[in-house]
C-alpha cells in the first residue's frame, strides 16, 4: 500500500480498555456497562488503527480481566507508545464527550508523575484529538471540553490521573459518553453508535499523531 493509505505507519497506539481495575468496575448505564462499551470499542478501534498502519497495543487480553491503572501505564511504557488513549464513560448529571489530560505532575505510590516533557505533549496532543473526534461525533454526543486531570475525582486528590502518573507516553482519557445519561447509553449500546465512536476515536488519533500537512 501507499504511504497515503497508511498515515499511521511507524507509529505506535496504546488502546487502554477502562475497568476492571483497583477503581472497579466502572458505570453502567440502562442498556450499556462502562467496561462493556470501552471493550467493544477498543477492539473496533484498535481494527481501524491498524487498517492505518499503526501498531496497536491494548492493556487488557479479555473484557473481565482486572487490570491496575499503574499496570496500564506501564504495558503504554513498555510498548514505547506514541500515544496512550484511554477509553471510559462517565456518570454524572450531563452528558456527551470530555477529554481529560495530565496538566501537572501528581502523585500516587510514592511516584511523582508523570514528566514535564510528557505534561506538555499531552497537552497539545488531547486538544488537537478531541476536535477531531468531536467533528465526527457532532450532532450525536454534546461536547463537554478538553479539561484537565485535576477536574476529575482522583485527579483532583492525586494531582494527575494514576495511569498519568505512572505514563512516560504522551496520554489522555476519553470519556466517551455519559451512561447515565438515557441518550448517551442508548448511543453507545447501538452497533452504529459504537461504530461511529470508533472512527472518531482514529480520527482523533491521526489528527494528535499526524502533523498538519501529513508530515510525521
Ligand atoms: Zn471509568
């Protein structure tokens, strides 16, 4: 194949899967479990990033396997990952899609993480992803925003996300949708949602890993 036909060659992916971890098992909406639809879309995704040349590693070999936030960071490390993307969905009284990211370093099991150098590519890379899934997904999730770490429960007491901390890739946490919002469950329990959640998540992807122009 042509160079154009695979944008992502010579880059590497880490798909994290959300949950089970030490955090549980996550959300679960009406129709649709957080670890359920994170799973599904996972393997979707990795499938399409793949298509696009890129190696594709997930952090987790079954839906039900338990697997620690730090481990996840470290199987990221391991890969040498371009980019860590990990997939969750939310509980909350709103709905649509966030992006979060590591703006500072925090703390967890006596590490400070994760680096100055990762806190700045993530940065740029969260923000340049999340327009690029929210074009896709536009008219069918609300767009809640590129935010910090520090704005989500654990993120807010440890300073960063543990899977941040421990990251020495560049990293960001989609929540995809909100489960208990009816909309955003019943979007991610259709095959066409989830299809459609796939596609915005590679296209966030390219748009993060591929510079303006194509360029690598
Ligand atoms: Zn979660």
């Amino acid at each position: 194949m042509s160079p154009a036909a695979t944008p992502l060659a010579g880059k590497t992916v880490c798909l994290d899967p959300g949950h089970p971890s030490e955090n549980g098992v996550g959300a679960r909406g009406k129709r649709i479990s957080e670890v359920r639809a994170a799973w599904l879309v996972a393997l979707q995704t990795r499938d399409l990033l793949v298509a696009d040349g890129a190696a594709v590693v997930l952090t987790k070999k079954t839906e039900r396997e338990l697997v620690t936030n730090r481990r996840r960071a470290r199987i990221a490390n391991e890969a040498r990952a371009d980019l860590m993307v990990r997939l969750h969905c939310d509980a909350a009284s709103a709905s649509g899609t966030s992006t979060y990211y590591p703006d500072r370093a925090g703390r967890s099991g006596g590490v400070r993480g994760p680096s100055r150098s990762v806190i700045e590519r993530s940065a740029v890379l969260a923000r340049r992803f999340h327009a690029a899934m929210m074009d896709r997904l536009q008219g069918a999730l609300a767009d809640r925003g590129v935010l910090p770490d520090t704005r989500t429960y654990i993120g807010g007491r440890q300073g960063a996300l543990t899977g941040s901390i421990f990251s020495r890739v560049p990293v960001l946490l989609v929540e995809m949708a909100v489960l208990t919002d009816p909309r955003d469950d019943a979007f991610l329990a259709s095959p066409s949602g989830r299809r459609r959640m796939a596609l915005a998540l590679r296209d966030g992807v390219r748009a993060a890993l591929l510079e303006a122009g194509g360029s690598v």
